[in-house]
DNA sequence: GTTTAAGCGAGACGGTACGTCTTGTCTTGGC
DNA sequence: GCCAAGACAAGACGTACCGTCTCGCTTAAAC
C-alpha cells in the first residue's frame, strides 16, 4: 500500500524505491518461491541498501505484508458475462490460470502467509477482499431471476464454487484439469438452485 | 518406518532413534512452526548428534517429507455413522477439530508442503490416501440406494463436501464455524442428488 | 566555550545547548565507557537533536576533543601545604583517588585519546597544561631552598614523581596502592637531592 | 596462545589458521589502529570466513585479548650490557623504538586495553611478565655490588626507570627524547643508590 | 514592517560492522 | 561399519551506529 495510514509498515516514506521494491520483491517470489525470497536479494535487485529495507519494511515478514497486502490493491473485477454459470465458470477458469507457472506468484504467497501471524492477517484480508468483490456475481444473478428470490448467502456460494478450485491447485497440488472449472461452478449452482445457500430467518439469529 | 516409497532417504538403520527423532520433528513442528523447525532443535530434543539427522534424512527436507509420509500411515478409517450426510458432517467436523490449536501439525505441515517440489509431492500422497480412504463412504451411500444408481464420481463429491473446510481453516484462517461442517455436508449432498457428480459417457470423450 | 584554539567547530552559536551536550558527553564517558559512547546517546540525554550534534561538533572526534579541552580549563590549581615532598605525595593522591571508580571520566578520556591524531593532540594539551600548573610546585621549593640553587629541570621531576602514579593505575591497570603516592614522592625528591634533574651547561649543547 | 588450556578464547583448534588470523589482526592494528581493526578486516585478509572468527575468538575483544598474550609469548630477555645504568639505558631506548611508527602496533596494542575488562586484564598479564622479565637486571645489580646489599625492590626501581618513558610516549604521546632514556635510568639509579627502593622490615608487614 | 537568512528540529538515506543462527559437508576417533 | 563429536565454509538475519542530506519552521537582524 503506498496508502500513507498504512497501519502495517513502521515508515514507508515517498521516496521512489518503495515501488521498485515492491517490483523485486514479486519477482524473487514469482523465480526461487517464497523460501527463496531474502532481503539481501530483494534489496540487491531493488538498487537499495539492505539497511533500507529493514528501516521501512522492518524484517522479511513486512515485506511479505506489503506485497500480500499491495495484491488486493489492483483494481481487479470479476468477470461479468452473463448467466452466473458462466460467470463462475469464468472466474475459477482465471483461477486455474493464473498459477500455472511453478513456482508462481500465487503458489509463493499462499507459502508466504503461513510465514508469521501478520502474514496470514494480510493474506485473510486479501481473501475477504477477493471474495466481496465477487459477490457481485451473485447478486447479480439474485437480481435477474437467476437465483430463488429468497436471500441467498453469496459467499457460501462463492467459495462452494471455488474452494474445489483452489483446493486442487493449492493443497493438492495437482495439476489443473480443464474441465473443472465448469464442473465447480456447475456444482455449486446445482447446489444454490436446490436452496442450499438459503438463508433462514432462525439461523441468521 | 523404513517406508518403501521413501527414496529420500540414503540409509536408515536399526538404531531406535528413527521414531525418537521424527516424534521430536513432530512436537518441534506443533510447537514452533514450520519455520521454528531446525535440525539443531529435532536433534537435540532426540539426543541424537545432528550429523546423524543429515545421514540418515539428508536434509530438512527429508524430514518433512518423512514425517508427511508418516502422517499417512497411521490406520485412520474415516467415520461410519450411517447416512453420507452424517458421515460428511462428521468428517468435516473432524476437520475443523484437528487445527484447532495454533500453530498447529496440521496447519505446519501444510506450510512445510511448500518447501520443495518433493515435500509437495508428498502432501500429494497424503492428499491422495486420504480421499481413497474416503471414497468408502460414498461407495456405501451408492450401494445403499442412497444415491442415484447412476455412477457417481466420488472424489469430487467429496472434494465439494470438504474443500470449503479447508478453504476456511487454511486459506482464509478463519475462525472455525461451528455449523460449516454440517452445512457443507448438506450442500455436496445436495448437489448430488441434483446429479452434480454423475458421470456422463460424453464427457470422458 | 567557544574556545578559540577549537579549530574543531564550524560554528558554535549561542545556543544553551552546548553546555549540556558537554555535561552529558562526560556523563556517557564516565557512565559507559568511552566505546560505549555514541553521537545517539549523548544527543537524546542532552535533548538536542543528533543532527545538532553533527553541525556543532563535526563527529564524534569533536565531542571528544571538546570535552578534553573543557577538562583543561577548569580552574584547578596543585596542593600547596608546605613542603615539596609533601605537594608532590598530595599530587599523587589526588591522581590515585580520580579514577578510582571503573569506568571513570580519567580512564575514558585516555581511551578517548586514542581515538584520532585530533584527540591524541587534545590529550597532549592537557597534559602540556597539567604539568605547567604543576610547576610552580617545583619553583616553589627552589625559592625555598628545599633544592639545591642550580636550576632544576621542574617538568622531569614532575614525571619522576607522577609517571609511577599514571604508570599503574592508567597502564598497568593495578589496584591502587597506598603507600605509592608518598613513595613515589620521596622517590623524586631523593633523586633531586642527588642533582638528579639538575639541568648542566654541557647537556643543553 | 596456542596453549592448548588457554581460557581466554572459547575453542580454538588446530586448523592451520589460526597463527594466520593472528599475524592479520597483528597487521591491521599496526596499519589502521585499534579502532580500525574489523573482524571482516581480518577475516577477508587471513582468508577465512567471517563466522570463523566469530567461532573461535568469540568477538573483537577476543582477537585482541589473543594478540596482547601473544605478544608476552615471544621470546624477549632484557639487554644485558653490563652494569644496572647502562642495562637500564638500553632497556629506555628499545622502549623507546619500538612505537616510532605511527600508529604502531605497540600504542594499538594500548589502546585495545581500554576496550574491555578483559583486554584490561590481558594488558595487565603483559606488563606483569613484561616487569617479571627484567627483575633480573636489579638482581644481577645487587648481586655484583651495585646496589646497597640491603633488599631492594626491583619492581619500583624499574617502574621508576621506565614510567617516563611510558608516560612521554603513550600519554603524554611526545616525540621521543633521545635523551631521555639515559636521564630516566640515571635518575633511577641515583635514586637508588639514596636507597629510595629498600625494603623495609616494618613495610613488608 | 516586512523579508531574509541563520539556527535548529526532524528524519530519510546510504553505508559499515557487528554478532547470531542455520545449513550442509567433511574429518577424526572410539567401539 | 556405525556413529558421536565437532571443525568448517557459506550466507542470511536483524541491529546499531555513523555521517550526510534535504526539508521546513521560527526568529532575529537587515533593509
């Protein structure tokens, strides 16, 4: 976050490495994972003195924040193509792709948020992040008929649709299957249209 | 254990200490972490000299992938309460349970998973066994007529009922929900029954 | 104090503050040594930001060649209670009693002299002023007939009489012993009697 | 030391490179002072690792605690030219050569005393043996007449013959007097003879 | 009476050295 | 031959200082 109330970084001031760090610091993740990541490195490929490092980012810890945190900064939106089926497909198919290269960037940040406390805080956020920007998709659908007009609870659906996704790719770490996509999101539908995500009134108590 | 499968390992003796020191990699990992774990530490705490953890394991590494190996040789039987419903919520419930403490084996060892390629590999396996141990339970559900006669394809249907579990505990590391399991459960049965997970003859094309 | 010799400072304006970075220089020195004394340490006790320090006293050099130079322009004057053999043993005590306490100012300030050529040159100031104070001890016995009428060289007794004193305390590090301030007192009043320092027309050739 | 019982340094074992390392620390006290000496200096020039150093000397401290008993380890004896002025002369005058460069290894070697208790006391055993070493020349004095027959005390004759000298270069650091090696043990000797350095029964109590 | 320069607080920045901790290899010597 | 012991090379880590620099604020003197 270049985001000056940044709670998470102790300094962070204008000068324009922070950027190029940041830079580095997603590219040593992306080529040697996240055990290969050391200030040294970062710092060496950034053209900034290690010391500097540790004065804004304060230890490899806050760097990793910084970029898990720096991740859910970009203006991503879900895709939007019409029916929900669709568009769940769409979304676990950008899921499936996006770490496709070994080691990647995604495969390192799960890595990275098992590394202390803060980290997982950080990676939590992003994940909320993620899934409130995709429960558009859902209302969306709600909204058009698509769905049963009683409330249904989004990010159940979401992550019923996508968790298959990310469990294969992530702890299985299997390799992808083409066809799960459809098959996660079809799922999940099958599953909202026979009133799984329902919300009743006694359980919202 | 001397595991067959085991091409880590270079030599591995009759000396009693091998279950000594994987015991101490396990308290090492619950309690310290991934990351806290040291040869140094495991060790130590085995009473073993540490150039004996090199010989005999090669590296960190290997003693991961040993004690992941290990993980999946205890003679555990997924639940059998009777309906799939209440065997998917007891397996979920048994899910959530296990992680509970903080830092826990389970949380540890997914970390160590992403170490190396080949502690991958061996969470794989695990991964692996332990859905085949599962497939049992919707085997039974099919040949009790509790399902559609019709094929089912019991790994995704057990992947639908679990994978937001461990969506939730390990990714997001969110607080456990206590009615998840059960609704989780109920949603991969759900869908089931909507034939999610039939198995057509044009898709295998 | 605006020192005039201080070639040392770029500019030394009329802030209140240099008193107190002095005070709180000898207060580190003597408190923790003269490594353990930083430009950090002295700035925050003397409420003075380190930049401050920088402007006023170059480095750390300066701090110390300040605060030698300050220790020569307090106004001590030598023992004066009759006799030189008596003068010279209360010179001795004073030297045994100043650095009885470890670390103390006396000892850090030697450190501190051998920090650089600057502060080498401070200390030899120091001395230079010290033991031209200390002269009129000698001329004083002179007058008085404690010595013999030919001109004595007063610098060399002066050594005779301390060098023993600063010998074991400053290099030898020994507990101080207190028959040695008479001792070496008498020592170099015999050696005076016996023409010791008597300064000959050939020795000047 | 190499002495095997050496409690100064933590383990120091037979690797050749120990007298390397030394002669190094030897090399960068004489040519960039006490304060100059790094143990990344020494490591790079002795062609070792760094942490090498750290392993065997413990710290900065202990490569100079090393280096001062090392220094009492050579095999000096006093000069013995004949009678007690003329030994005490040559014994000034080598004194007196030895730190003409500067910075000498001799004033580093001082200076490295004040670094720590422990320096301190490596310095103290150094002039201890240094002092114990040239006893011999009273002794001989008294034995062949020179001296009043009655007990001197040889450690105050020399103390007073060789302070001067001491005080001239490392305190008051003063060019070197070419006279001055001669006068101090004349007055020495003069002093003696007036029977300044008797033992005394009562004084021995 | 402004304005303008110095004094000074604040802190980013580049940099060196420190001492610690691991990792993994290799050698030596006892049984 | 097993294995206890530990030396060794390598390198990352995080900390503590150092000394330089550039901002701005304030306040006293110059215009």
């Amino acid at each position: 976050m270049t985001n000056p109330l940044d709670t998470t970084s102790d300094h962070r001031p204008g000068g324009g490495y922070t950027a190029r760090v940041r830079v580095q610091v997603r590219a040593e993740l992306a080529e040697r994972g996240y055990e290969g990541l050391t200030t040294e490195g970062v710092a060496t490929r950034a053209e900034v003195h290690r010391a500097m490092v540790y004065r804004c980012w304060r230890d490899a810890g806050g760097l990793l924040i910084d970029v898990i945190d720096a991740a859910g900064e970009i203006d991503w939106q879900p895709p939007n193509t019409g029916l929900l089926r669709g568009n769940l497909t769409a979304l676990n198919q950008e899921i499936q792709e996006s770490p496709v290269v070994r080691p990647s960037l995604a495969v390192a940040l799960m890595a990275a948020s098992f590394h202390s406390e803060r980290t997982a805080r950080a990676q939590t956020r992003l994940w909320a992040d993620w899934y409130a920007r995709c429960e558009i998709l859902v209302e969306r659908a709600v909204g058009c008929g698509g769905l049963d007009a009683r409330h249904t609870d989004a990010r159940s659906l979401l992550i019923a649709a996508t968790a298959p996704l990310h469990h294969q790719l992530v702890l299985l770490r299997a390799d992808p299957d083409p066809r799960l996509p459809k098959r996660a999101a079809e799922t999940a539908v099958l599953a909202a249209a026979a009133g799984a995500f329902t919300v009743h009134r006694e359980e919202s108590v």
